[in-house]
C-alpha cells in the first residue's frame, strides 16, 4: 500500500520565535489509515496541519526545513489551488467553513472556485450530500442547523473535492456525546466506503482508540510516541506527555495486572463487562 502522506524531517520556526514549533519531524501514513495526532495545546500539533495543507510555508512564512508530500507531490512546490484537491480540511468550528444562504451552495462553493463544469459539480454536491445523509437539508440556510448537521455540512464541501486525504482538527470539540460519536463512525464508514485517509487531532481519545489505527503523540514539536492505539495507551509515557488516557482505558490496564481481563485489545466498556462477567462464570 503506497503512503498518502510522507512527512521527512520537516521543521519549522515562526518569524521572531526563539524556538522552532517543529523539529524534525518524520511520518507516513499509508492511504486509508486513521491516524490520531494527540498531544498538549503548544505541542505543534497545528503547526503540523498547516504543513500538511500547505498554509506553511504558502500563507505562513518562517524557517522551513524538510519536505511534505501529498500523493507523491512536494506541497511547498504546489500551488494552494492543486492542494485544495489532494488534502481536504475540516475546522473545529464549523461554522468558519459554512456561510452561503443554502446547504448545497454551501457544499458547492469550492467546486466554483474551482470553475468543475455544472453537471459534475452537481453530481458531486448530490453524492456528498448522500454520503453524509443531509439530503433533506438541502435548501435549509446553514445558520438554521444544529452543530452535529453544520459540521456534517462542512464536512459535505471538503469531500465534493474529493481530496485523497481529510484534516479532521478536534472534530468534536463543539459536540455533545452522542453526535461527536456519530460523527467518529462516519469517518470510519468514509473510510472503508471511499478509502479516504483521516489524520485527527483529537483529544478525546475514548471516541477514537476503536477505529484509529495509530495514535502520534507530539512533545515540543517532535514526536514522542507512535503505535496502536493500545501500544500507546497501554504503555507507561502517554500521560507523562499530556495525552489524556480514557477512564475506561485505566480501568482495563489495572484490571489487566491483577489477570482478570487481557490487555492486548481496548475494549469498550460493554466488552470489559463481558470479559469480567466470562471470568467469573
């Protein structure tokens, strides 16, 4: 499987910083992986985004070292407009990407910038719309709509590009329990539908460890842990570098040293049940 996304030695300092906010940096994701970054506010973890996207070194000038390849292109020798179509962006709020009168214009409004002739930008409005199940939104003013249907309409636009890889950036922070874990098993449907490569920064990590297939902790701009989700939840350094491990996940681990549940796999909280009630019989 070829890598979607290849990250070699990147680093990167802001105009007047005294320290770089990245530092030889190093990833590949291979296409159709989830990936999870996690980390502190300050870890770098934005500035990564812009890297990948191409606002750095495009919008955001600096020190730049290194290289960032999307599909085998170079994106600091891409042009905004060509990255548009390979890497897709979802902000945390949505309401930054939705601000036409109706959901499809909304949808639509990077396939116009784009000049993709009418019939295939209709085509792709009504496909995206299928996908995300807001068919019935189509006329609906987007101010009008819940936070779970405006990120579902946000997230609408960025596939009509049919970019090959999606930034989703703390996707849930706006969302109640329920939506935030309708909106994780989207992208898991998105993913084995169309094959779509997600990169999520995230901080509740209970809503991912279950369809994510690595977690990347960044420390001061590098990388400091990188695995399964379990790997790195299950292993001793994650909260020692900010990263929150999920109640449930805690619970497991101290299950697990006393032999009453396994500790190869996270489990849901209805499967920890399950396996304490199958040692007991």
């Amino acid at each position: 499987m070829s890598n979607i996304l290849e990250i070699e030695w990147l680093g990167f300092r802001y105009p007047d910083s005294p320290r770089k906010a990245i530092s030889d940096f190093d990833l590949a994701v291979p296409e159709g992986e989830i990936v999870v970054l996690a980390g502190p506010s300050g870890c770098g973890k934005s500035t990564l985004l812009r890297a990948v996207n191409g606002l750095i070194p495009h919008m955001y000038s600096g020190e730049y070292t290194g290289s960032v390849r999307v599909g085998g292109t170079n994106v600091k020798e891409s042009s905004m407009r060509d990255l548009a179509q390979k890497v897709g962006f979802l902000f945390q709020n949505p309401e930054n990407q939705i601000f036409m009168f109706t959901v499809e214009r909304d949808i639509a409004f990077g396939l116009e910038n784009l000049g993709v002739p009418r019939p295939e930008m209709r085509a792709r409005v009504d496909e995206a719309m299928r996908l995300l199940d807001i068919g019935e939104l189509a006329l609906r003013a987007p101010h009008e709509l819940s936070d779970g249907q405006k990120q579902r309409v946000a997230l609408a636009g960025v596939l009509a590009m049919e970019p090959r890889l999606v930034i989703l950036d703390e996707p849930t922070s706006l969302l109640d329990p329920k939506t935030a874990s309708e909106l994780v098993g989207l992208v898991a449907r998105l993913r084995k539908e169309l094959g779509t490569t997600f990169v999520v920064v995230e901080h509740r990590l209970d809503l991912l460890v279950k369809v994510a297939d690595r977690i990347v902790v960044m420390s001061d701009g590098r990388k400091a842990l990188e695995g399964t989700p379990a790997e790195v939840l299950f292993g001793e350094d994650a909260e020692s570098y900010g990263v929150s491990t999920p109640s449930i996940t805690r619970l497991q681990k101290m299950l697990a040293k006393d032999g009453l549940v396994p500790q190869g796999e996270l489990m849901t909280t209805a499967e920890l049940a399950t396996s304490l009630e199958g040692g007991r019989s």
